[in-house]
C-alpha cells in the first residue's frame, strides 16, 4: 500500500495562514513593521529631496541662464588689491560672443535707517555704484518700485537689495534712507538674486550721483557679461585680457552658476551621510523583524506540533513562517515608500520646488523588504521547520 502524500499548499492558502499569525499579535507586528517602515521612509525621503532640489536648480538655472560671468579685480604681483580699468566695461562689451555688459563699483560709505545711527553700525550693507542697465544684464527682477533710469541715477535715488531693505526696515519705495551723509530716497526693492547674491545686501545707487556727490573715483569693481551659450568657455578663457590688458594676472574670472552646483555637489555629501543613516534604521527594523519571528516560533510550538502532527511538512512549515516574515516586512516596506513620497512631497511643496520622486527610489523598498524578510525570517522558520511533532505538543 502506497504512503499517503502530504497535501499541497496553494499559493492563496500560504498567504491565508501566514496572514493568520500576523493578525494573532496585532500590537508587535505593527512595532516591528514600524522598524522597517522607518528605514524605507528615510532612504525614499532623502532620495525624493535630493531630486527634487536637483529639478528646481535646473530650473533656476534655466530661468536665470548660466551664461553670465563676472570679472573683479584680484591682486597684483606684490600683494596690493589690484583695480580695474574705467574701460574695462567697454572692451569687454566688444567681445563678438558677449551680448551685453554691466557693471557696479564699490563706493566708500555707509547707508543707515536714519541719521541717528552710530557709525559703527553697518549693520553688513555695501554701497554700490551700478549703471542702469544691470538688470538686464544679471536678470534680477525688481520686487517693489523701480529700478534707476537716467533721470534717477543723477538724483540722491537708492535701490535696496532684498536684505539690506529687510536689515533696514523699509516696507515700500518712498522712505528716506541716510546714505553717505545724505538722504537718499528710496525707489525700489530687488527681488532675489540667486546668481548675484552680493546685490541682495547691497545699496545700488546711480553711476553719476556717486561719481558726483559720494567721492566715487569711477573704477567698476565687479563687471558683468552675457555671453552666448556655445561661447561661454571662450569668453571665460578671454575676459581677463580683455578686462586689463596691462595686468591679466590681477583679474579674476568667475561663473555664477557654478557657485549654485558647487552647493548642489555640497547637499549630495549630505545626502550620502542620510541614505547610511537610513540603511542603518533599515537594518535596525529587520534585527526588530527576527525577533518577531523568533519569538514567534517560541510561542507557537504546541501549534507548530499540532500541525505536524496532522501531516504538515518541515517544508511547508518553513513556507509558512517566511512568509509570515515576507508580509510583515512588506507591511513596513509599502508604509515606508508612502510616507516616503509624502514627506518629499511636503518638504518639496513647502520650498516651493517641483516635486520628483525616483521611480527607482520606490520600487527599490520592494525588494530591500523582501531580501530583509527572508533574511529575518529564514533562520526561525528552519527552526521551526525541525521541531519534532512530540516535543512540540508537550511544550506547556
């Protein structure tokens, strides 16, 4: 007579009982499915920031161009601040790939609230001299009022950097600010410049009105150039030869925009440091895992006996407990990606950035929970597995 052959799990009956063990202790699965959660939030959020800042530099920087240089003057040979020509602006406008040119100086003097001030106080805020068509040039907007004009550039007319108006307590054009000894009336506020952030703290008055009445001596101290976007390494290459023929080793040349990747390059560091601190709660959720499991086992041996005993498989019995441990971790592991791309998409949304969240990021949880729980769960089902039918009924 043939031996009766143990009866086949189907697929939905596995899922069946491992679910049942799962539904059994409701509080320690969710404890330990919070350990994995965690973990895949971490790594998705930070993957999901990262991304998101990487779009919205594109896009500034698709708004703003990453064709604009600045030259300013470097040291000479013997260590003095070096100083560039009255022409420079001009010269560097005859460039062929330069599209347009600008240019603001440093002026000697203070600009203050009132006249009541101490001098001491600068409170950070530079005094530059800038001709009126900087803005088409660097592509700041204006936030609040105007920009100069030939008419006000003459005139004891001022317009403030974003910060600096925010340093000296100006809420719209018209106020009077105490600039260089005199009042200067205020025109209008700058919006951000994130390529130009020294006109953010910085009093922009006009050319001639410095040159006139503020003891400016003409020398522009940072020249602005638009080149074309196929010429910008040329131009870059050209520029300090072309800004002071007589001393091209006293200029120096720089591209705003790289400033901008340079501290996209600055968040990646972070981010790595981020991703271990996720991988390690990651691991932190999957030790929470097989503890679950292993206990799991501890308590249930009179069941793990009875089961056997009716015919169950060591096979079947190790299905079972892996794929307890399967669930739970996939449990962790989709709670985890949706908590994931809702931070990201709250963080994104608060910092006014597109929110992008790597296809990659999210369905890598997928298989991280799945190797993290048959890894967890592999050593206690095989325990399981061996217990001998007799030994596990007689556990009390």
């Amino acid at each position: 007579m043939a031996e009766p052959r143990p009866a086949r799990l189907r697929f939905a009956d596995v899922l069946r009982v491992g679910g049942f063990g799962l539904r059994a202790r409701p509080g320690r699965v969710a404890l330990s499915a919070l350990g994995i959660a965690i973990g895949i939030a971490a790594m998705v959020a930070v993957v999901g920031v990262s991304a998101s800042s990487r779009a919205d530099l594109d896009r500034r920087l698709a708004a703003l161009g990453t064709n604009l240089l600045s030259v300013g003057p470097g040291q000479t040979l013997f260590g003095e601040p070096a100083r560039l020509p009255v022409e420079s602006v001009g010269m560097v406008g005859r460039l062929d790939p330069v599209t347009s040119t600008t240019a603001t100086g440093k002026v000697d003097a203070k600009v203050y609230r009132n006249d009541h001030v101490p001098a001491a106080q600068s409170g950070g805020i530079g005094v530059l001299a800038t001709r009126t068509d900087l803005l088409a040039t660097v592509g700041v907007p204006v936030a609040r009022g105007e920009f100069l004009n030939e008419a006000t550039a003459r005139y004891p007319a001022v317009v403030l950097g974003g910060k600096a108006a925010e340093r000296l307590g100006v809420a719209a054009p018209g106020e009077a600010v105490h600039l260089g000894g005199d009042w200067f009336t205020v025109v209008g506020v700058l919006g951000p410049a994130p390529l130009t952030p020294e006109l953010d703290t910085a009093a922009l008055v006009g050319w001639p009105v410095a040159e006139r009445e503020l003891g400016f001596d003409g020398h522009p101290t940072t020249v602005y150039a638009r080149a074309r976007e196929d010429a910008v390494r040329a131009v870059q290459g050209a520029l300090a030869a072309t800004a002071n023929p007589e001393q091209p080793d006293a200029v120096r040349v720089s591209r705003p925009s790289d400033a901008l990747a340079a501290k996209q390059v600055a968040d990646a560091t972070l981010n790595a440091l981020l991703l271990g601190l996720g991988a390690v709660a990651l691991l932190v959720g999957g030790v929470g895992v097989a503890n679950t499991m292993v206990i799991s086992v501890l308590e249930r041996r009179a069941e793990i006996g009875l089961r056997r005993s009716l015919g169950a498989t060591g096979g079947q019995v190790r299905v079972q407990f892996l794929t307890e441990s399967l669930l739970l971790s996939g449990l962790g592991g989709v709670g985890g990606a949706v908590l994931g791309v809702l931070v990201t998409a709250g963080y994104a949304t608060a910092q006014g950035w597109p929110v992008v969240v790597p296809l990659w990021a999210t369905a890598g949880g997928v298989p991280a929970t799945a190797l993290i729980g048959v890894l967890a769960g592999l050593l206690p089902a095989i325990r399981a597995s061996r217990l001998p039918p007799a030994e596990a009924l007689a556990t009390p």
